[in-house]
C-alpha cells in the first residue's frame, strides 16, 4: 500500500503574500489542489496524509472535502523536517503497519509533480528509497562567508525534487533518530535517509516542470507553463 504524505504546513515567508503559497490562486485553482488532484488520479496510492498548519484548517477542510480518496490532516512543526515527521507519527497511530507501507513525501509547493509521481512509484516496487533529482545546468560554487572554496565537478550535482519514496519503516526509524539525536537541519528526506541510516537512496528520473513555487517569480513561470499547457 503507498500513502503520499503532502506537506503544506510552512508559512511561505519567501513568497512574501498575507496567506501562505499553498492557498495562492494558480489559474482555476489553489496550489495545493493541484498535488491533491495528482493523488486523487495516481492508481496504487491509497490514501494522503495532509500536513497542515492549523491557523488555516479550516481552510484546508474546505479543500479537502472535493476529493473521493481518504485525506487525514495532520499539524505541522516549525520545519519541514518536524512536519515530515509529524505525519509520519500520524501514519503510525493511524494504521497497524503490518503489510508493507510505502510513502511518498511531497512538498504541496512543486504543483506539476504527476510524471515524477510515476517515476518514483515505479522505481519503489523494487527500492526502499527512491529520490527524483534533475542534472545542474549550472556551474556551482561552494561560498563561505566571502570566499570561494571549492568547485565541485558539475557532472556530479543534481536538484533534488519531491516526491521521494520510501518504505515506512525505513523513514520512520530514520527521523525517529534524527529526532533523538537532535540532527535537525535536513532540508529533505533523502539526505536523512542518507545521513542517518548511511544506506544511499536509489534515484529517479525528475522533471524541469517539477519545480518549487518560492517566490513571486515562480508564480509567473507556472503560469506560462499551464498557458503553454505543458505542465504535467
Ligand atoms: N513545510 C511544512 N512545514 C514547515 C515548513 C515547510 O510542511 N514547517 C512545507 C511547505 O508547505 C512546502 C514544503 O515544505 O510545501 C517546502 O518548503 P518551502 O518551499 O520552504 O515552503 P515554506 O516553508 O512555506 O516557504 P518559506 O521557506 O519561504 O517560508
Ligand atoms: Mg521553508
């Protein structure tokens, strides 16, 4: 059984509006709609996981209530991290995890994610942790403080992208760690999985349209891709 857990429990304090990204008008809908739309259609996912912040849920039950498909809302934490494990506990408490759990963790911020959806539950009938990336086009430095200090070799760097796929179990006892170690500045959950349980998560194939909506600019682009219709 997979499960998508949904982030959307962060404030968008980058995107610089009175209410967060999530709940910003994109064509006939809301940000969110579109992760939400992309669940309700994906075969083989069962069920979502929303993680919510709460000055808002009413909001998002009002969202909610349009879709067929199980939604349980979940409160988020101060970071993305806490939020992801947050819904995780919430998964735990949620179902006796006998048969073989899989969950796709995915920020409601990246609204054109449905190939990389296929991508990653294809690579994760045979992965226990599958993350999408897409190759850097640009030459990266690494800068501390003023100072250049390294050049890493570009053919090396990759985006990193949401969904990333894991087996529950897998995930679950990696943030549990992180917890108790107090590991707390993971930006998603590959690099955790990564750290933590020192096994390297398989890859997948991630998509230029797949991108993160954090600023205004972003807004703009994701509506020329819908104008264009070659979202996904
Ligand atoms: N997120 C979350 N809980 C948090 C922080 C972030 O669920 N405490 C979610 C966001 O809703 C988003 C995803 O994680 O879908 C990626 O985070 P980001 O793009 O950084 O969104 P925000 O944290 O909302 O934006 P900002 O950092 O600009 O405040
Ligand atoms: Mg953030």
């Amino acid at each position: 059984m997979n499960v998508a857990l949904i982030l959307a429990a962060g404030k968008g304090v980058r995107f610089d509006s009175s209410f967060p990204k999530q709940f910003v008008q994109l064509n006939d809908k809301s940000i969110l709609e579109y992760s939400l739309d992309i669940v309700e259609e994906l075969e083989g996912v069962e069920m979502t996981v929303l993680v919510i912040e709460p000055t808002y849920e009413k909001k998002f039950r009002e969202i909610t209530s349009q879709y067929k498909k199980r939604i349980e809302l979940c409160p988020g934490g101060f970071s993305r991290q806490q939020s992801v494990y947050k819904g995780l506990k919430k998964i735990k408490e949620n179902f006796k995890i006998t048969e073989t759990i899989n969950v796709l963790i995915h920020d409601s911020a990246r609204p054109f994610a449905r190939t990389v959806f296929y991508n990653v539950l294809e690579k994760l009938k045979t992965e226990e942790a599958v993350v999408p990336v897409i190759k850097t086009k640009d030459t990266m430095y690494v800068i501390e403080g003023q100072k250049v200090i390294d050049s890493p070799c570009r053919e090396r760097l990759f985006h990193v992208q949401t969904p990333q796929g894991f087996s529950f179990n897998g995930i679950f006892d990696c943030h549990k760690i992180a917890d108790e170690k107090d590991m707390r500045a993971f930006t998603d959950d590959g690099s955790l999985y990564l750290k933590v349980e020192k096994r390297q998560p398989a890859i997948a194939n991630g998509d230029q349209k797949n991108f993160k909506i954090t600023d205004k600019k972003d807004l703009l682009l994701a509506e020329y891709y819908l104008s264009q219709n070659i979202s996904s």
